[in-house]
C-alpha cells in the first residue's frame, strides 16, 4: 500500500482519509492517477472531468466518481450487487467498515495490473454480494460462485470474527483476508482455468474437477492430513485444489502488499546492525514483477519475521503466522506468474 500524503500540506495521510491529520483540508481518492487530492467542495475538476464525493460518503468512502456517472457511486462502491436494506442501520454500518476491506483489495489489484471489471460491464466481470447474518435472519455462507464473492457483514465484528478463528483452529482471519481468498477463486477461474496454465496448476494443486462437495465433507469430518504443513499453507488449503490455489492466492497478496507498504514507508534491514547472520541489507521494493518467487520470499522471510517480534513486544500473535515449505513455494511461483502475466488482460475504467 503506498504511502499517501496531502497534496497540499506534504503531511503523510491514511488511504481512507476524507481530510488530512495535519492541516484538515478534505482530501478525496482519484482513482485514475492512484493519488489522493484535495477537493474543497462537493466537486474537484481534474484533467477537465468533474468529479464528485462518492453518494457513500457519509459511510466513509473518500473515493471520487465522474460527475456523469449516473449512479452517484464510486468505482468500489459499483462491485457491490447485494447490500442490507436502507432501514438497517447496523448492517450498514458493518458494510461501511467491510467496504474499506473491499477498496484496499481493489487498490491492490489495479497496482498489480491484474483485470478489474465490474460484472454489469462484462459477463465474466466482478460482483460482491454484502450482506449480515445478524440482521438477515438466514445464514450467510461465505464464497465465490461465477464471479460473485459473498461476504457475511457479521465477519466485521471483532467477537464474531474471533470466536470463528478460535472455533475453526485459524492462526489469521480477517475481513480483507476473506476478500484476497475469495477473489483468488476468481482469478483462478478467468486466468488459469480453460488456459494454457491450467495442466500445470493441476499438477501443483491438484485436479479442481474433483468433487468439491465431497472434499467439504471430507475435511468437516476428519480435518486436515497429518503432515498437512510440509505441503500446504493452511489447513483450509488441504480441502480440495481450489481451496489451495485461493489460499496460495490470498497470501501472495498478503507479502505482496505488506512488502510494498515497507518499501513506501521507507524500512531498510540493516545487515551491519542485526544481531543476527544477515549477508546484505534486505530493501523490500513496490514491486517484485521482474522477481523471481524467491527473491520475494526472501525479503519477506527477513521482514516477517521483524514483524512478528513487533507484535510480540505489544502481546499480540505474530502477524504473519505462518511456515512457507518448499512445495509452498513452487505454488507461490505460479501464482506470482499468473499475477505478473495478467497485464495484457487488464481492464480497469474507473
């Protein structure tokens, strides 16, 4: 995530700011140049198109939209097919929290110049179906289904979330966790399946054709395999190949991002002032497309491993707690191929 700062004062300012920290003017995001700018009003003119506050702007949303767009709606706001009702005051203030989650994913997979389309525009395009479990009254099952991704509001709730964590033995949940999870079943489904990558993503991860409700089944009733963690991320991951491949997905974009918030924040391990055997100074970059696999994980292993004795110092689990194995690896390089071979399909008109 990079490191934004307010067009006018120089001061550093959050992703999600409606104003600066420091000098209060009103800042707004432009998606088009990835930058936050200022916008005195309810409208700013930039490159000879008038943009307005998102009509979501009062739940949070510091995002623009083109003044003839018709809806009101930002580009987020646009994937989003399925809400609460405008009388759900509660459920809506969880979709105002989960709606940061789902702007932060869609910031990274435009800087990733991985294809980002919403599903009124194209067929195989993007939907989000946002709604609460707590307020529904029906039980909402978390997934991706033809390009649709559902997310249950209540996972916004700290208790809910982590009375989950516990219940299903998770080291990590988080909302936009389940974002990056789900939309790795998208990927999978428009860049690997039905392509020239697709043998190959069997032989790593396993035939996706297998019948997924009978691994659901399966892993609900026995769990993961003993010695799960010589070749799989999670245990989630060992269900079936999709489950893999998305899980694989989801923490491709974890490193990913994490390594280029550390690059934008300026975070240099120093070799020469480690307590430890470190042969050069690890300089973790904004982007790793001409990378290889390893590379990335070895600045990250560094840098992983800094966070997580941070947390510790505060009381909290690690950050990232988990154990990337040599079979992990390999799943990773494809995902890091599939990612950075993307551009030439990219679609992205905010």
């Amino acid at each position: 995530m990079r490191a934004f700062d307010c067009p006018e004062c120089g001061g550093p300012a959050p992703f999600e700011a409606q104003s600066c920290p420091s000098c209060q003017v009103p800042l707004a995001f432009h998606v088009p140049s990835m930058k936050l700018v200022a916008i005195p009003g309810d409208s700013v003119t930039i490159d000879g198109t008038r943009l307005l506050r998102c009509s979501n702007w009062a739940w949070e949303c510091n995002w623009l939209v083109a003044d003839d767009s018709g809806s009101g709606q930002c580009f987020a706001g646009s994937f989003i097919r399925a809400r609460p009702a405008g009388d759900d005051t509660l459920a809506l203030e969880r979709l105002a929290q989960t709606a940061k989650s789902l702007r932060r994913l869609l910031y990274q997979l435009i800087e990733l110049e991985l294809p980002v389309e919403p599903y009124y525009r194209q067929g195989r395009g993007l939907a989000f179906d946002l709604i609460s479990s707590r307020t529904s009254g029906t039980p909402v099952v978390i997934g991706h289904a033809n390009g649709v991704i559902t997310i249950d509001l209540a996972e916004s709730l700290d208790e809910h979330r982590e009375s989950l964590r516990v219940r299903l033995g998770e080291p990590y949940r988080t909302m936009l966790g389940h974002f990056r999870h789900e939309v790795g079943h998208y990927y999978q489904s428009i860049l690997v399946e039905n392509g020239r990558m697709i043998d190959e993503c069997r032989e790593l991860f396993g035939d996706e054709r297998a019948s997924y409700t009978d691994a659901l089944d399966r892993h609900y009733k026995f769990g993961a395999p003993e010695g799960w963690e010589q070749s799989y991320i999670s245990e989630y991951a060992t269900m079936h190949p999709w489950e893999d491949f998305a899980e694989c997905f989801a923490h491709y974009l974890h490193i990913s991002d994490t390594l280029d918030t550390a690059a934008e924040s300026g975070l240099v391990v120093q070799a020469e002032r480690v307590r430890w055997n470190l042969t050069a100074d690890v300089v973790p970059r904004s982007n790793y497309a001409g990378s290889t696999i390893e590379s990335v994980l070895a600045d990250w292993q560094v840098l992983a491993g800094a966070f997580n004795r941070i947390n510790q110092s505060m009381g909290k689990r690690d950050l990232y707690p988990f154990t990337i194995s040599e079979p992990v690896v390999r799943k990773l390089e494809f995902v890091h191929r599939v990612v950075v071979t993307a551009g030439d399909r990219r679609t992205v008109s905010a």
